[in-house]
C-alpha cells in the first residue's frame, strides 16, 4: 500500500542530538552523575515553574512516584481508585499494602464518576486515588469536597496530564499529590522517570528521604526507604525535552484537531471530550465504537489497522480489575461503565512527528471499517 513506515500508538519524541550532548558534556568534567546533581536540581526547578507547583520530588520512574506517595502518607486500609487506567495504578495501591477498591467511570470523559464514590467509602478507606485518565481532568472540585468531608487524601495519578491546567491553574494543583510520569512514551519524558508535586513541605521531604535509603546524613536512616532516584543523564534529557514542550503539545493539537474534524460526527464513534475550563495537552486520542451503530466492532477496526501496519492499542483494555493476578479479587461487574468502555475503546496513534496526511489515512481506514 503505502510507502511508510509502520505507525505505533506513540513515539518517543527526542531532542536534537547535539543539544543533548551539550546538556550532558559537564558530567565529564563532574563526575557527579546522580544523586540529586545539579541537572537534577536544575530540572527540578524548571518543573515546579512549569507545572506551577510549590514542591515536587524527582524519582526513577511515575510507578514509584505513587507508591513512594502512599508510603509516604502511611496510608492503611482502603483506596477508592478505577480500574480503567494502566496496571501501574492499581498494582502501586496492592504493593503498598492498601486494598483497592473500584468506583466506576464517567462514560463521557472516562475518568472517576464522583456520583459513585461516597457509596464506596468505609471506615477502613483513608485516600482516593484517580486517574486524569488520558489528560482528562477529573471532577476536582467534587473530589476535593468528598475527601475534606470524609477526611480522606486525594492523590491524583497525572501520568498523562502532564502540563494540563484547569481554570488556569496547573493540575497538580488539586489534590494532596500528583504523581507524573516522566516514561519515553509520554508527553514529557526523561526517557524512565517520574515526580510528585505537592502541597506538603513535609510530604515532600518524607519523599525525598524515602528515595534515598531513608538516609539522614552520612550516620543514619530514619526511615527504611529504598533506591528511586533519577540520575543526571535523564534529569538532561528532561532540560532539553522541556524546551521543546510547548511546540510538542502544539503539534500534537494540530493532528488531534484533524482526527476530531474527520470522525466527529460519524454514527457510532465517541471521541474524547473538549473539556470545558481545561487545557488539555493532547496526550492520546482514544476512540470509542459502538459497534451496533457504526457497522463494526473495536477489534475490527484494530485489526483493519494493523493489516496496514499502523498500531494503535486498547487503552485501556482489559481493566486492571480482571488482571490474571487479580483473579477471584474483586467481584466482576462491580464497574459496569468501565467495563462497557474498555471493551469498545481504540487509542490512536497520536505523537508531534505525525503529519497530517497520516492522519488521514488511519481515518480513511477507521472509517472505511463502516459496513
Ligand atoms: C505510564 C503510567 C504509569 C506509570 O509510569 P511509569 O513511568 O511507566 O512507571 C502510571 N499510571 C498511568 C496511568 C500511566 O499511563
């Protein structure tokens, strides 16, 4: 068919070479790689300008940032959370010893439906954990209500939201903490990495002790904390992928703009919502197909796809829910929402080196899947 190459669901956006090799040249001459060096300070600081922040730790990678966070809070017992998200957020609550439990999803913007969250809260529950799934921005305000009433911490899994602002305020804003995801395939990166903003100088710096071995000084550790460190080769990759942030995020909205003016309208397909009061920063477009409606299923128009070697995934397929590892966890059916999107949803590919024409193609074929 066509002469390009095949098409994946992201792709890793670089700086030009030579600017990373300058970034990374003074390390020769410092010998100091790691260990909150000075790239690492010097990101820091350009982050909690940028995401507008008070405090923000920087750690190896966003699957710690969250589990890092619930230690830190000494959570214990339940954590409000949906299972529509990456196995990160549901394995970050199990591995820290928290039971979650699952709320179900709003069917037009897929993130937590705040209507079903105060039903689900026991004694045992101490935080909530959403997911501003796909850069989406969850009900904030009603979270933020619930949780003040029931006294309980709010932590946010932004692993996509990273630059989103709500009312002109940035996301890590709401919420007790925020926990980003720095990986290659998102729209910041610092190839693996991740951090958590927060309000709390305290939180922030039982974090930053925790990421350290829960050393004080050179005699003792206060805390019995591990390794999640973010070096100074990434923390240089992060300087040099946040100059270009701003011209990334405008690509991406102009092929995101594309896809939604080609298959808006088209019967059965659900696009992600323009979210009144938000930013957005156009980190995925996922897709929904009803199939009784629109004449095929998701996986018709998956495999339509990948015959012409383009690969966009099931984001979110299955929910973490019904993992193998779960298995005789949860009651199925506790999120029939969830359930139904998760079964019919199709993320396209969606990255600033795109082009347009591309784009055309993909809805040519998605649409071409009509019967
Ligand atoms: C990517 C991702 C994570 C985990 O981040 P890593 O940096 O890959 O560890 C957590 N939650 C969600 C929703 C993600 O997409």
């Amino acid at each position: 068919m066509l002469n390009m190459d095949s098409i994946n669901v992201t792709r890793s956006t670089l700086p030009p070479f030579e600017e990373y090799c300058t970034e990374i040249r003074g390390l020769w001459d410092s010998r100091r790689l790691t260990n909150m060096g000075e790239k690492h300070e010097e990101l820091r600081k350009k982050l909690q300008e940028y995401l507008g922040v008070e405090h923000i730790g920087l750690v190896t990678n966003g699957h710690q940032s969250i589990e890092l966070t619930l230690q830190a809070m000494g959570l214990s017992g339940e954590v409000i959370t949906t299972p529509f998200t990456f196995a990160s957020t549901t394995h970050a609550i199990v591995r820290s010893g928290l039971q979650p439990v699952f709320c179900d999803i709003d069917p037009v913007d897929f993130t937590i439906d705040v209507s079903k969250i105060e039903g689900l809260i026991t004694e045992r529950t101490s935080a909530i954990l959403p997911v501003h799934v796909y850069g989406n921005v969850c009900a904030v305000k009603v979270i933020e209500d619930i949780a003040s009433r029931h006294n309980l911490k709010v932590i946010y899994d932004a692993a996509h939201a990273f630059g989103v602002k709500y009312r002109g305020q940035g996301i890590a804003g709401f919420g007790d903490a925020s926990c980003f995801s720095f990986h290659a395939t998102k729209v910041f990166h610092t190839i693996e990495g991740g951090a958590v903003a927060c309000q709390d100088g305290a939180l922030d710096r039982r974090i930053a002790k925790l990421k350290n071995f829960g050393l004080d000084g050179q005699e003792d550790a206060s805390e019995v904390g591990g390794n999640s460190k973010l070096d100074e080769f990434r923390a240089a990759m992060g300087l040099c992928n946040l100059r270009h942030i701003d011209d990334e995020i405008a690509k991406r909205k102009q092929l995101a703009e594309h896809y939604r003016k080609r298959l808006e309208g088209a019967p059965g397909v659900q696009l992600n919502p323009i979210q009144k009061d938000v930013t957005p920063n156009f980190a995925y477009f996922p897709a929904v197909f009803n199939e009784k409606v629109f004449g095929a299923d998701r996986d018709d128009v998956l495999a339509e796809l990948t015959s012409h070697d383009i690969h966009a995934r099931k984001y979110f397929y299955p929910l973490t829910s019904e993992f193998s590892c779960y298995k005789n966890c949860f009651c199925p059916g506790m999120t029939p929402v969830a359930k139904r999107v998760s079964e019919r949803i199709l993320t396209l590919p969606l990255y600033p080196e795109l082009t347009l024409d591309i784009v055309d193609i993909i809805c040519d074929i998605v649409l071409s899947c009509r019967k």
